[in-house]
C-alpha cells in the first residue's frame, strides 16, 4: 500500500518530482529531509519489510523489491512520470554478492525503469576509493558508474571523501581512557571528511547545476587533510586527557588477509571475512583524497571543498553528548 503524506509545494524547485533510491540509509535520511524542507515530492521505493521513513507532507514511500524488474514497473514507477532520480543506495556489507546485488544489479534494475519512465537526470551517490579499486564493491559501484554514463541519460556522479561515522568509532576507547589505535605511525593516510547534511545538500543541489550534469564530481568536506594521529591528538584534546596512541603494524592485517584467504579456498564463511578483511585492510592504508594516476599520489589540493561542518564539529558534539554515534559498516576499529 502506498503511503502518501503530501503534495510538493508550488513554485518550488524546476525539478520538482525526484525518485529516492536508498531513502531510509544514513545519507538517504539526510538527502530525503533537503529534498522535502527545498519543497520537492519525494518518491521513496523502500524494501518489503523495512521500516518506513518518518511521514512528511510532500513524502511519498512505495514498498517493493529493489531486485525485481517486474517489481520496479508495477510496484515503485507504476506508469508514472519523474523529473529526476538520486539514489543513495548502497551495500551494507561491501561483501561480494551483497555488492553486485545492490551496488550494481539493484541499480541496472532501476535505470532501465526510470529510463522507461522518462526520467532525465540521475544524481549517483559513489565513493571516491573507486579510484583504486581492488574490492568487490568498488568493482560493482565501478560498473554501474560505466552503465549510467553510457545510458545517454544526464548523470552526476558524486563520490565522496569519509564519513563522520566513519572516523568516530574510536570516540568512546577515549573516553574510557584507552589509547587511540592507528597504523603505523599515523600519517599513513588522510582524508577530507564531510558531514551527512553538507553532502546531502551537494547532492541534491546536482538536481539544478548544470555545471555538475555528466560529471565525476569527487568532494570532501571544509578545512585540509586530517591524518588518524591528528584526528587522535584532538580528540584527546576535547577530553581533556593526555594523548596516548597504539600503534598497529600494516603488516598485522597482511597476515590476517592472508590466513583467512587460505581458510576462504575451504570455509565460505572465511572467505567473506576474507572480503571485511581487506576492506578494513584498504581503508587503513589508503587515503580518500582525489588519487593523482600522472604522480601516482593522492592529492589533498585537488580535492575539493563544500560545506561548513567540520570533523572537529562533529567530535566536540559526540563528547558533549549533543549527538550518538552510530559505528558504520566500514569503520576499521
């Protein structure tokens, strides 16, 4: 059954009806209350037996199953018209089947339906470590970004830096007076990190700027680079503790992607944390700035900027208590 909670507001943006894939996901939530407050209807197919997001006027959720053709006609476009689509979609896990299920088949589905709906624009939410990609997700998310530039459609694809949740997960370690754990001596990799709001507002602000239709628009959040042992340093700082750090060897997780390769050849259950494995593996020894392929380098300055929420902002709120953290599936520690 549809759930319906409203009509877009008149004299909103040109844009003004925008299908929703991944609207009940961290980014999906935020990139869903931009949309309904810039008065856009919000058209959110939701997977059978997921809780509904929180009902809005101009907020519309549609039931269905992601990975069945038939379903996306019948259940989620249902012979409709759309101005745009933003797809916030994403694996939970970035394990292999998990990844081509959603990150690439689940999205193949969807292009083919909002095509035949006429839709004109499809704003992709990617990541930015498809640069080098060496895991199975990256690889499906890579895919995908190949099939919609080659679908004719118009696309922004916008692969972003870290996630705050992402660099949190050491917040309550330090808390309770334990040393914050990094590789190496902490300067290994660094990052731009952005906040759920402010890329939520990139992203839909793709909707109007045609400056961002049918580009790779990587994006970070303001300020430089921050390496794991600054972001260590400062969060000692906000605690108002001495900074005590424990340094983890690169070569500890080559050990342990290897054993559980070799036990994977025999145990399916080894090969998927096999997979874990080495996605904490490439978060933990590679940078999520814009990789330089001429330097063979990542490039802080070529990243580029948006928004006004720091890390800094995000860590004092977390200490004090005025926000929760919850751990991202990625997260290393």
């Amino acid at each position: 059954m549809e759930t319906q909670s409203g009509i877009a507001q008149r004299g909103g943006p040109s844009n003004n009806r925008v299908l929703l894939l991944g609207a009940t996901g961290t980014m999906g939530v935020a990139v869903r209350r931009v949309l309904l407050d810039m008065g856009y209807e919000v058209i959110c197919p939701v997977r059978a037996g997921r809780s509904p997001p929180i009902e809005r006027p101009g907020l519309i959720i549609r039931p269905g199953d992601l990975l069945d053709p038939v379903s996306w006609s019948r259940d989620l476009i249902r012979g409709e018209t759309f101005d745009a689509v933003i797809s916030c979609l994403a694996s939970r896990t970035g394990a292999a089947l998990d990844a081509w299920a959603i990150d690439y088949q689940a999205h193949v589905h969807a292009l083919e339906a909002v095509q035949a709906a006429g839709v004109r624009h499809m704003v992709l939410l990617s990541a930015i470590c498809v640069q080098k990609p060496r895991l199975q997700f990256q690889r499906a998310k890579l895919a995908f970004e190949q099939r919609l530039i080659e679908s004719g459609l118009a696309y922004s694809i916008v692969r972003p830096t870290a996630f705050f949740k992402s660099l949190s997960g050491q917040v309550e370690r330090v808390r309770a007076g334990k040393p914050f754990l990094m590789f190496g001596d902490g300067r290994l990799t660094a990052c731009k990190p952005i906040s759920d709001d402010d890329l939520a507002r990139f992203l839909v602000e793709c909707l109007d700027d045609p400056d961002r239709k049918n580009r790779i628009l990587p994006i970070g959040g303001p300020g430089p680079a921050i390496t794991p042992l600054e972001q260590g340093e400062r969060l000692f700082e906000l605690f108002g503790n001495r900074p005590r750090f424990r340094r983890v060897p690169v070569a500890v997780l080559d050990v342990i992607v290897g054993t559980l390769d070799i036990l994977g050849r025999v145990l399916p259950s080894a090969a998927a944390r096999a997979e874990r494995a080495r996605i904490g593996q490439y978060y933990a020894t590679e940078s999520m700035l814009v990789w330089d392929p001429v330097a063979k380098r990542y490039d802080a300055e070529a990243t580029p900027s948006t928004g006004t929420e720091t890390l800094w902002d995000h860590y004092q709120d977390l200490v004090s208590g005025a926000r929760t953290h919850q751990r991202s599936e990625h997260s290393v520690f």
